[in-house]
C-alpha cells in the first residue's frame, strides 16, 4: 500500500507545471536581497525561503525534463519474461495466457456497405495521422502489404477500416500492427486481459510461450485517434515495451 501511494505521488508530482511569473518574482526578490546591507530578522527570513523555493523549482524543471519520456525502471533478462514491469509512468502487468491464442479471422463476409481496396497512404490520410511506432528493433524491415480490403458506407466513411501494418525479422519474428480509426481492434479474448493504466492510457497486455524465439506478446490500447492492437514474436519483452512506449509516450 505504501508503494502504491509513493507512485501515486510521483505521477502527481510529474504533472505539476510551474509558472513562469513564480519564477521570475523569486529570482526578483533574491536581487533585491542581495542589495540591501542591512537585512531585518524578516529580510534574512524572506531571503532564505526564496532560496529554498528557486532551487525547488530548478530541481522540479529538472526532473520535469528527465521525465518528459517514460522509461523502463528495472533491468530486463531477454530469455525470460517478468509479469510486472515498473515504468517511470505507471506499471505494466503481462498475463500469461496458457498454450496458443488465436485471435478470430478478420472477415467482411456479411457486413453491409462496398468493399474497396484502399492503400497505407489512403489509409493514414482516413486517419489524419501516421500511426506508426517510432521505436522499431534493429533488424525489423517493413514489408509491403499492398492495398487491403475496407468497407465503404454510402456516406463516405468506411464501415470496417481494420487495417495491418507488419514488420518482419531474422528466422520467423515479426511486429504486426492492427489499426483501427474508430476504436481497440479488440479479439474476444481481450476481455479477459487485465488493463494496464500508463500515462492516462489504458493496455491491456498478455503473451505466451516458453522460449525466447517463440514467445508472442499481444496490446490492446487506443490513443487520441487510433485503436491498437500489436502483436509480436521473437522480440524481447524489452523491445515490446519500448514499441508499446513509442505510441504512448
């Protein structure tokens, strides 16, 4: 209880933004102290507590500007998985989902409004953003997936607009990026997965597997404007966090 509360703390602390005016009258009355020669019991008071408050606010700025990207706090093994991982922002809990999870085949059978083929570039257009993760791990080459199949509603806005970004490594890893431009594209799985809260944005996260070269990790978040859903395999738990990080930062 006692760590969670000290957590508490430090994420409240993260957000306090300092005015400038503050600033500037304590720098002003530091000044104005050192001018005077004859400083009352009051002067020496308002002098020390200035101060005080001025090196407060450099060392919170400073701190403000280490922290302005979450970052990893503890030390990560690649050839295992740990199932709490404590952030700078927040925690990350990985649930363990035993044997293989299947997520559910991506059909537009059935669904009313026209089919289309529509480009990546017509797609992050749709979204008004680039929706890619700026951290990809070393090795990891964007692949060509072509034009991919939406529905179109006679309005003009697309019905289904699942869309998959994938990249691809050594031997058989790879990042595959499910997007959506109108919420999580969540399997019916995901339900189950306990969320995670990480700079006001909430995860869900699981993998399974056993082996470093096999285990598969899988999120479910939603920023501003794209739902997500990420799923990897033969990258490190390290690696995954810093792709999940790279969206949410």
């Amino acid at each position: 209880m006692q760590d969670n509360a000290i957590k508490q703390y430090k994420n409240v602390n993260e957000k306090i933004q300092v005015p400038v005016s503050l600033k500037e009258d304590t720098i002003k009355l530091m000044k104005e102290g050192k001018q005077r020669r004859r400083y009352t019991g009051f002067a020496y008071a308002a002098a020390a507590i200035a101060g005080i408050v001025f090196i407060g606010i450099a060392s919170l700025q400073i701190r403000q500007k280490s922290n302005s990207d979450i970052t990893i706090c503890e030390a990560l093994d690649a050839n295992t998985v740990k199932e709490e991982v404590e952030l700078s922002k927040g925690d990350l809990y990985f649930q363990n989902i035993q044997g293989e999870y299947t997520s559910p085949g991506l059909s537009l059978g059935g669904l009313e409004g026209k089919s289309v083929s529509v480009s990546e570039e017509e797609y992050f257009s749709y979204l008004g953003t680039e929706p890619l993760p700026e951290y990809i791990p070393q090795g990891m080459v964007k692949q060509d997936l072509g034009k991919q199949q939406l529905t179109l509603e006679e309005d003009g806005s697309y019905g289904v607009d699942l869309f998959t970004v994938r990249y691809e490594g050594a031997g058989e890893s790879y990042i595959e990026i499910l997007l959506s431009g109108k919420k999580v594209p969540k399997a019916e799985e995901a339900a189950e997965i306990l969320g995670n809260l990480v700079n006001e944005t909430d995860v869900k996260i699981a993998y399974y597997g056993s082996k470093p070269e096999e285990t598969v990790f899988i999120a479910y978040f939603q920023t501003e404007v794209v739902g997500y859903r990420i799923k990897t395999k033969g990258v490190s738990q390290e690696e995954f966090i810093k792709i999940i990080l790279s969206f949410i930062k």
